[in-house]
C-alpha cells in the first residue's frame, strides 16, 4: 500500500505538483485543509504536512492509527505534541532554516511600522483623513537595538539592520560573542530592557521561556521604546503587555504571534492604538514556501522511500 501523505495547511503549487507526481505515493488532492476535512483523513494518513494552523495532539493521533511522520513545515514544533508522538512511534521533523530569512525580514519590517506608525496612518487614511500631525516617529537609525534570542533568525536580524547603523545588544545563554559589527552581549536580560530603543524577540517557546517577557521587565523599558515579537506567543506575557500599553508606559509594539492563535475576536490587545498586530506571517513569504515546500518532499521521500530521516525533532 502506497503511503497516504496529506498536506494540511498549505504548500507552494508547483512545489505539491512535484509532491503529487512521486508515483510511489498517494496524495490526498488538496493542499489546504480544514480541521475537520483533516480528522475525516486522519485514519488512513501515512505522514502529515503541517504549518502552524494544524496542532498534532493525542487527540489527533489517536484517531491516525496508520501515521508514521509529521512534518513541521517550519521551524517551531511546539504545535506537536512529541511525546506523543514517541509513544506511537510516531517520528517528526521540521524545515530548519527555511524560514529564517522571511522571519528575520518581517521582525524589522514591524520595527518600522511602529516607528513611523505607517499602519495607523494608513487606517486614517482609508477612512478619509489626513492626520500628519499625529504620526510624527522615529527613525530607526542609529538606535540601540536589543535582541533577544541570537540564533539563526536573530544573527540575521542584525546582519540586515547594519544599514541603520545601530548598536546592537544580543542575549543568549548559549552564544557568547558575535562577529557582526556593533554586536554585543549583554550582561543580562534587564540591560536589553533598560537600555534600548528597539526591542525583538527571536527566542523558542519552551518551558524556560513561557512568559519570560512579564510585567517587571516591560516596565523597564524607557518610555519611547518599542517591543516587537516574530517569534512565538506565550513568551510574552500579554497580559502585562496590554497593561504597559494601555497606560502608555512605552510608545508601542508590534506582534506576529500571540499565545492563542487565532487571536480571539473579543481579544483586548485588538483595542490598542499603539500595537500593530499581523496574523502570524512571520513566514507568509513566496520564497519562503517554496524552500520549505521542496524540503519537505525531500523529507518524505527520504523517509519512506529510503528510510532515512532527516531533521528529527525529539521530546
């Protein structure tokens, strides 16, 4: 029996053509999915293909009793339950690297928006006005930059904000000096808080980072500061976020991601005049679907056709 891969939340079209004419495998037709079209597949799915939209939880697994892969189309996993996973033997993998430009590009793209209050001004605009005198900003330009998290994606954020001449701050307990210019270490999280200008964060979710952004440390920030995150929800504590910029305490912020995705409708951080807010498209770039696309037929072809696997991703 063929293996039955199902993509469930998109995937570049030329990309899934090429996916479609392995003639060793059965691929279901669509490649966008909702959840319950997924769960009515889910007991005869081989391997699924997910983004962030789709969670693979107990609950889904124990409706896939033939499922042997899932593929993070991505880098973040924390959409996957992997001891799960393990105990089914069920194995995972995601797409590293593939993203990160896409990522890096639009972290700097909403330190801008919020800068320059473009998004405000656009709103205005559309509705009949023109406001100037209520979106003076900032430049970007010579500002003291704090980065949270200087993995791939961070490295990449400070390589490409070099233009704007910053300072560059970095914090990472597992990197301790960079090459790029103007780029240090700080000696501790609350000298990013209390020094710079621009905040972004590009840390992972896991246990030691769940709301390791709260109150103290936002209130650290100085009053014409900005904080921006492209990374994953939950590291900041929103909360304490709409508190900080309800009471003005910084001039803004800018998030691609939140702890509950979708954001709910009734969500008071939708409310804030000062927070940019864009539904997770870290990734959302054409470039970027495409690399993460061929990976991971490479990924599925390796697996099944030559049982090799690339790119585990363990509990």
């Amino acid at each position: 029996m063929k293996p039955f891969i199902v993509v469930c939340d998109g995937m570049d079209e030329s990309v899934f053509k090429t996916l479609q004419d392995v003639t060793e495998f059965e691929v279901h037709p669509e490649r966008k999915l909702n959840q319950d079209q997924i769960k009515e597949l889910l007991p005869k799915a081989s391997a699924l293909v997910i983004r962030s939209a789709t969670s693979v939880k107990s609950d889904y697994l124990e409706l896939a009793p033939n499922l042997k892969y899932v593929i993070r189309a991505g880098a973040g996993t924390d959409n996957i339950d992997k001891v799960a996973c393990g105990e089914r033997g069920v194995k995972v993998s995601n797409t590293p690297g593939a993203n990160n430009n896409s990522a890096a590009e639009h972290a700097i793209a909403l330190m801008l928006t919020v800068l320059r209050k473009t998004a405000f001004a656009n709103s205005t605009m559309k509705n009949g006005g023109w406001d100037k005198s209520k979106f003076t900003g900032l430049e970007l330009s010579d500002k003291k930059i704090g980065i949270l998290g200087f993995g791939q994606i961070g490295k990449i954020v400070a390589k490409r904000l070099q233009g704007f001449d910053p300072e560059i701050l970095f914090y990472d307990p597992f990197c301790e000096s960079s090459d790029i210019p103007n780029c240090t270490k700080a000696k501790n999280l609350e000298e990013i808080f209390e020094t710079c200008d621009v905040i972004t964060i590009h840390t992972p979710l896991m246990p030691e980072t769940k709301n390791m952004v709260n109150k103290e440390l936002l209130s650290k920030m100085k009053s014409s500061a900005i904080i921006v995150n492209a990374a994953r929800g939950g590291i900041v504590d929103e909360d304490a976020l709409y508190e900080i910029l309800n009471e003005g305490i910084i001039r803004g912020a800018g998030f691609d991601v939140f702890a509950t995705e979708p954001l709910p409708e009734d969500s008071n951080l939708r409310s804030l005049p000062n927070l940019v807010l864009t539904p997770h498209l870290g990734a959302a770039t054409e470039e970027a679907q495409l690399r993460v696309g061929v990976m991971a037929v490479e990924q599925l072809k390796e697996f099944f056709l030559n049982n090799n696997l690339l790119n585990e991703v363990k509990a």
